[in-house]
C-alpha cells in the first residue's frame, strides 16, 4: 500500500472543462460579468463590452496561461505543478473541443465588442492587447513555451 499517492488517472484540472454543463456556467458567467459592468448608470455601452472584453482577456490568460499546478489534486503534483492550466487541458493533445471551444469563445466576444462599440478605433487600440494576451498562447506553437522566462519554474 502507497500512502500519499492519487489512484485518479485522469486530470482533475481538465475533467470538468470538457462537460457541456461548464460551457453554459463560463457563457453565463461572462454574461453576468457583462451585466455588473454595464448596470452603473455612468458607464457607455462601449464602457461596458470593453470592460467586460478586458476583464475576461485578462482573467483568462492569468486562470489559464500563468498558473501553473493543479489546485485539485492533493499534495503530489507530479507533470501537472509545471504545467499550466491550459496545458493540461486534454493531456496536451491540440484541437480538441473544449479547446475550440476556449479559443472560439474570446474571438467572439471581441468582436461582439467591436461590434456594439460601432467599431471605433479607440476600442480597438484599448482591446487588442488583452485580446492578443489571451489568444496567442493558445494557439499549438506555444504549447510549453515560456517568453522572456517568465512562469519557468
């Protein structure tokens, strides 16, 4: 008998991600992020998809780009505490749909957000960074890749 050591195989940082039920709780909290910043009687519509854009973006990449570990499991990590969220999504195996589905998503709220701010050029310039922030890291030629060594070790 082992003591200390996890008899799951499966990742727990990446079981829930694949059931439809999160895709409906992450689109429903996205729209409830929407609703908190757009309800303040001062705040623009464009105010409001940019800060729920920037919120979200930024959000994202720090839940699934710069954390590393896996805050599910017990004590013994193993591959999973230099791996970040994103990258033990699936066991690293690319295209998958909860990928496409992490992926499609913040394209389609950023150009929702272009959209409802009339595509002004000045919500584009303040949205395109967090935008890229996000969406770079995901694509398969960054898997395991860590720029200017930050999150090495």
């Amino acid at each position: 008998m082992q003591v200390g050591t996890t008899t799951v195989e499966s990742n727990p940082n990446a079981n829930y991600l694949e059931s439809r039920y999160f895709w409906v709780a992450y689109t429903a909290s996205v729209c409830f992020l929407h609703l908190i910043c757009s309800c303040f009687p001062f705040i623009s519509v464009s105010a409001g998809w940019l800060c729920t854009l920037n919120v979200h973006n930024i959000g994202n990449f720090l839940v699934l780009h710069y954390l590393r570990g896996s805050p599910f499991g017990g004590g013994d990590q193993g591959e999973a505490r230099l791996l970040t969220h994103w990258e033990q999504i699936n066991h690293g195996k690319q295209w998958t749909n909860t990928r496409k589905f992490l992926i499609i998503f913040p394209v389609v709220l950023f150009i929702l957000c272009q959209h409802y701010c009339n595509y002004d050029f000045e919500v584009l310039l303040l949205s395109t960074p967090s935008f890229l922030l996000q969406f770079i890291p995901k694509q398969p030629f960054m898997h395991a890749k860590r720029l200017f060594g930050i999150n090495q070790y």
